[in-house]
C-alpha cells in the first residue's frame, strides 16, 4: 500500500514560487515576442497613407509635422529642444504632438517644454502604425512623405526635416 507524501509546509511554498516564476518567464517571453512581431510588423514608410484618430482631420491640409512622443521617454525629453527648433521654424506645417497616453500627460510635456504645437491629440497606440518613440513623420495631405525613428542627433537630419517641411 502506497500512502501519499506528506510535504513540509517550506516544499509547498517552494514549489509554488517555481510555479509563479515558470509561469512569470513564459509569460515575459510570450510579451516580448508579442512585442518584437508587433514592432517588425509595424511602422510608417513614404507614400503610406495617414488615418488620423477619429474625429481629427489632417489628409486636406497641405502639411503636419507629427511627433509621436510619451512623457516618460528618455529619449523623448532629450529631443525637446529639436521639437522646439522645428515647431519654431515652421511656415506652411502644422505642429502636431502625439502620444498613446492620457491627454493630460502629452499637454503637462508639450507646457513643461515650452513646445509650440497646433494640435496635440492622444490616442491608442495600437490604433497607430508607430515603430516607437520619438517618431517624427511629415504628413502632406494623408500621405506619409517621410519617417524618421528615433533621437535625431545628426545635425544634417534636423536640416532635412526643416527643408522639407517648407
């Protein structure tokens, strides 16, 4: 006659923490693949078409600079005095500030950095095609014209951007 084992109460909390931690790995592995497929898969690329958060108009107008930023982004508070340069230097493009945050978290970072944005709009993210952020795109009338991903260092980039946008 077998009789079941009887295990201390330290092997039960024991095997229990392996039992969360194996299911926190699988469950962290699954996130990041879910994440990097997403990423790869996503994204703005020149002569893509632009659909704006409902309710928003911007395929009429004839040019938006986009900056798809989250108030907690290192890279995003590094890139503050690009965006004011930008925004600052604008003639005929339209400044927009977006995020996949709560409104007032986009309008306390446009305010606390003095950026000079038309329109800041925010918006799920999964509804947007961005790779991440900071993202700049230039917008004229619906249609992608160009991307760029990331902290703009390059000083020649940031001459791009400005002549392009006139």
């Amino acid at each position: 006659m077998r009789t079941k084992p009887r295990w201390s109460r330290f092997d039960t909390i024991l095997r229990r923490g392996v039992i969360v931690a194996v299911a926190g790995a699988v469950g962290a592995v699954l996130w990041a693949h879910r994440v990097s497929t997403s990423r790869e898969s996503a994204g703005y690329a020149v002569g893509d078409a632009f659909t704006a958060p409902i309710g928003v108009q911007l395929d009429s107008a004839p040019g938006h600079l986009i900056v798809w930023v989250q108030s907690d982004c290192t890279a995003c508070q590094q890139s503050v005095d690009l965006y004011r340069r930008l925004f600052d230097r604008r003639r005929k493009t339209r400044a927009v500030v977006m995020g996949a945050e709560p409104f007032e978290f986009l309008r306390r970072f446009v305010d606390r950095n003095r950026i000079d944005a038309e329109l800041v709009l925010s918006t799920r993210g999964d509804l947007m095609r961005f790779r991440g952020s900071p993202t700049l795109l230039l917008i004229d009338r619906g249609i992608v014209r160009r991307v760029w991903y990331g902290r703009i260092t390059d000083p020649s980039k940031e001459l791009e951007v400005l002549r392009l946008m006139d």
